[in-house]
C-alpha cells in the first residue's frame, strides 16, 4: 500500500506553524490530518501538563507513532512541532522511509517576540520561549525548504510548500539525517 506523504513543519514556539499548518489543509487538493504536540498534549490530564519532563517522552513517542501509522493506511499528515532536545532525531530515525517534507517555519526573532507578547494572555507559554528555542535548530541546509512567515502571508508559504510537494521525491533531508545519523 502507498503511504501517505507527510509534512513536517519544524520551527520555535510562535513561528507560524499552526497557522501555516491550518492554511495548508484548507488549500491543499487531498485531506491533510493535522497532528501537533500541543494537540497531544491537550489531551493528557490538565495535572499534569506542565510537568513537561514526565509528559514530553510520552506526548513524542505518541506523536511518532501516529504519524506513522496514518501515513501507513494512506493518510497524510501535517506534523506541527518545536525541536526540543533529541526530538529531530527520534522523528528521522521512525520517518526516513516514509515521504516526508522537512519544513523549516522560522521568521526574525523580533516578530517572535511580538508574536509572544501579542497573545500573552491566551496562551500560557512564557514571553522568551521562542528565543529559547533558536539554538536548538539544525543549519539551514538542513531542510528540503525554508518558509519565512514574516517576509511571506501564510498563503504564499502554504504555495511554496504545495508547489515543492509536487516534486516530493526531490524531498531527501530526513534521508539524508539518517544517513548522517547512522554512521
């Protein structure tokens, strides 16, 4: 059976991810199962869901495995997630066989303050979690492509990610970190 293509969009806390995500299913010709973290972890217990260090190995290996077994029965997938220690590699190390698109989602690290400081009040992650969150990005040669969702509207993003997945075969950096990782 073909497996279902999938999209990763990969960047820090406030990049524009969930919208991007939210534009590309509604532009996108086939369905797109929209899968995030943080709809993962929305799903845990409230208790718990700031303990960050007990939920989060459980929250990613749900995620992984959902991913792949969606993309197994044919259905696509639009992964929505910030890096987060060995995340990337855990991710590359179950997907390097399956179609996937790396997408980096970044734009400057004065829009992601604004960004931070504009929904303060209905989101509960701290002003300067994005910026926390730099470092932890591979290079930018790292990925099959680059949307900045301050230099471009989540439509012209959503275009160059749909136009790239006409050629999604050309879509090798998930390979290419695997082959990194495995020597």
């Amino acid at each position: 059976m073909e497996k279902g293509k999938i999209i990763y969009l990969e960047g820090v806390s406030s990049s524009g991810k969930t919208t991007l995500a939210k534009t590309l299913q509604n532009r996108l010709s086939e369905p797109y199962f929209w899968l995030a973290s943080d709809i993962f972890l929305g799903m845990a217990p409230i208790k718990f869901q700031n303990d960050m260090e007990l939920m989060y190995p459980k929250i990613e290996s749900s995620l992984i495995n959902t991913v792949k077994l969606f993309s197994e029965i044919n259905l696509n997938v639009i992964v929505d997630i910030v890096h987060i220690g060995k995340v990337r590699n855990n991710f590359v190390k179950a997907l390097h066989e399956f179609p996937v698109m790396y997408v980096n989602v970044t734009c400057p690290l004065e829009e992601l303050r604004r960004r931070e400081k504009e929904r303060e009040n209905a989101d509960p992650r701290k002003i300067g979690t994005a910026e926390s969150q730099i470092q932890g990005l591979p290079p930018q040669g790292t990925y099959d492509i680059i949307v900045n969702t301050h230099e471009n509207s989540s439509e012209e993003c959503a275009d160059k990610i749909i136009e790239m997945l006409n050629q999604l075969e050309k879509c090798k950096a998930f390979k290419t970190l695997w082959a990194q990782c495995s020597k």
